[in-house]
C-alpha cells in the first residue's frame, strides 16, 4: 500500500458535500499514484477528503464541486466505445465505536492491497481517504474494479463507492 500522512486541511466537512464527474479534467493533487494493471494505466489521486481515479477513458471524481449537484448516484452505468463502466456509491452513519472499527478496516483492507493509495489527514487518525484497485472477474470478462472510502470522524459517516470497468 501506498500511505501518507498529508499535510493539507481537510476539505469536505460533510458527506452530503460530495459530488460525482465522469467529464472533469485534474483537480490538484495532495497524493498520487500510478498503477499498471489490466493493460491501463490506472491514475489514483487523493484530493482534499475527495478522489480521482483516471482508467483509459473513465475521470471518476467524487468530491466537493463548486456549482454541481450535491450528492452522490446510488448507482450510474455508462456504455462507452468498447467498454461498460458502472459506479455505485453508498454512505453510512456510525456510531463512534462501530466507525473506529470501520475506520481500522478499510486501513487494513488498504495496506493488504497490491495496488492502493491511502491518505491520512491531520488532525484525526480516523479521517481517511483511501483507494484500492485491482483486477476483477465480471459478465463480461476480466476488468478493473476499484473501491474507494472516505471517512468523516467529526459525524461518524463514511462513503464507500465501488467501481467496475470492464471490456464489453
């Protein structure tokens, strides 16, 4: 796993702030990997409590946008020349107890991953962003599939989203 501290202030204060793109170009960074990993490269970029995963032609962004609507698709599946991509998203509120072990989950889940990023922000342990992507059987053939969790300490909520891009 790729894990780092980050030293930027933690953007998103709320889940229901967060947004999703499929049309937006690089939003500035404060962490980024690059994986080679079903014949793409596969961009994955921690932005503020927010991500970016870049996959051939797929530019997921789930994060706080200035005049998009707010909140994010249960689930939306584009057809795109020579493949299907599918999103679906979900946001969960904790108590402290069942988050703190939620939290050390997706840590684990991370750090076990051959290919993740996983930022750590200042100020809690337990606000996280985090991205793991890896290859994936599907209707369609073998894929990339990529899960993300963003976790909000102050209220107890984290988001995880699930992703598949697949050859059709």
């Amino acid at each position: 796993m790729n894990a780092v501290s980050l030293d930027a202030p933690y953007l998103d204060t709320d889940a229901d702030q967060l947004c999703f793109s499929l049309d937006l170009t690089e939003r500035p960074a404060l962490a980024e990997r690059v994986v080679s990993l079903g014949g793409l490269d596969v961009r994955l970029r921690l932005l503020g409590a927010s991500h970016q995963v870049f996959a051939g032609p797929v530019r997921e962004t789930v994060a706080c946008l200035q005049g998009a609507v707010k909140g994010l698709p249960e689930t939306c599946t584009r057809h795109l020349p020579g493949r299907v991509y599918e999103f679906g998203a979900t946001t969960r509120r904790l108590t402290s107890e069942d988050f703190s072990t939620q939290v050390t989950q997706v840590l684990d889940r991370a750090a076990d991953a051959e290919h993740s990023l996983c930022g750590v922000f200042p100020g809690s342990p337990e606000a996280v962003t985090a991205v793991v992507v890896e290859t994936a059987e599907g209707p369609y053939g073998t894929g990339l599939l990529w899960r993300t969790w963003h976790t909000y300490p102050q209220n107890g909520q984290i988001v995880s989203t699930y992703s598949r891009l697949e050859a059709r």
